[in-house]
C-alpha cells in the first residue's frame, strides 16, 4: 500500500533502474547488490522463476505504450495474455477481465477489439496501466506512466 516515488534529471538511471528491477536490461548489462521482492531476491532468481514473477507479484508500465504494445493483436487480447498464463482465469474469464481492466482505467470495454495503432497514445498508455494491473500483482513498478494522459485523467 505504500507508494516510493524517484526524481532526478533526465538520464541519472531513473528507467535504468526501474528495468534493473524486474531483470529486463540486455543482457550484457551488470547490476550489483540485492533487489528483494517479498524477502526474494530477484537477481538471484532463475529464469523460470522471474518469469512466474512478472505480471503476477510486479509488473511495470513503460514511459513508450506505443513501443511496448503489439501492433498486430487487438489490446483487449494483450491484456488478457498474462491473465491466462499465469492461470488467474480461463481464455473466457481473461478477455471479461481485460474489459473490466479498460473501464476501470476509462476507457470502454469495447475497445478491447482495437488495435495499438487505433488508439491515442493516452489511451495506449491506458491500455499499459490495465495490463500492470491484471494479475494484481503487489509491486507495480510506473516509469513516467502520466506522460501522454490528458490532464484530467
């Protein structure tokens, strides 16, 4: 329930540090110390195990929506693709789910049958917000999530 928030200038590691967390820098990247997840640490998690992590107990919702979504499925179905994998729900019971997740971010249910490129890019980023919250995982890493929101979202 509580909420940490980093500020810094552009380029001091912000986002670098936010992809640290759950292991996605290149692989030729070196990070150093511990990152502890539920007493768990992260770096020294097999791969297997850090995928059972993401999108169930954190996930992150990237600065870009429009570079982290696949231009090729429909949003309601990228939404319901971690849902599915980590077995929260049947195929059915996800895509329910993926409208549920749209209207609670603002945006209707019916948009799950559009594409990334069919949407604004605050509505992308919307889009980006739903998926960090389907599996209601306990950490929720946000790395600029408001910059193409509008202001009165």
């Amino acid at each position: 329930g509580s909420k940490l928030g980093i500020a810094g200038e552009s380029g001091c590691g912000k986002s670098t540090l936010a992809l640290a967390l759950l292991r996605l820098l290149p692989a030729g990247a070196r990070v150093g110390g511990e990152i502890l997840l539920d007493g768990e640490d992260v770096l020294a998690m097999k791969w297997g195990r850090v995928r059972a992590v993401r999108w169930a107990g954190a996930s992150i919702v990237f600065q870009g929506a429009m570079h982290s979504l696949n231009p090729v499925h429909r949003i309601g179905d990228q939404i319901a693709e971690p849902i599915v994998l980590h077995g929260r729900a049947t195929a059915a019971g996800a895509r329910k789910r993926a409208g549920e997740l749209l209207e609670q971010v603002g945006l209707p249910a019916a948009r799950a049958s559009a594409y990334p490129h069919e949407l604004s890019g605050g509505q992308r980023q919307r889009v980006m917000i739903a998926m960090a919250l389907a599996c209601g995982p306990r950490l929720i890493v946000a790395d600029e999530p408001t910059t193409a929101l509008d202001v009165m979202i």
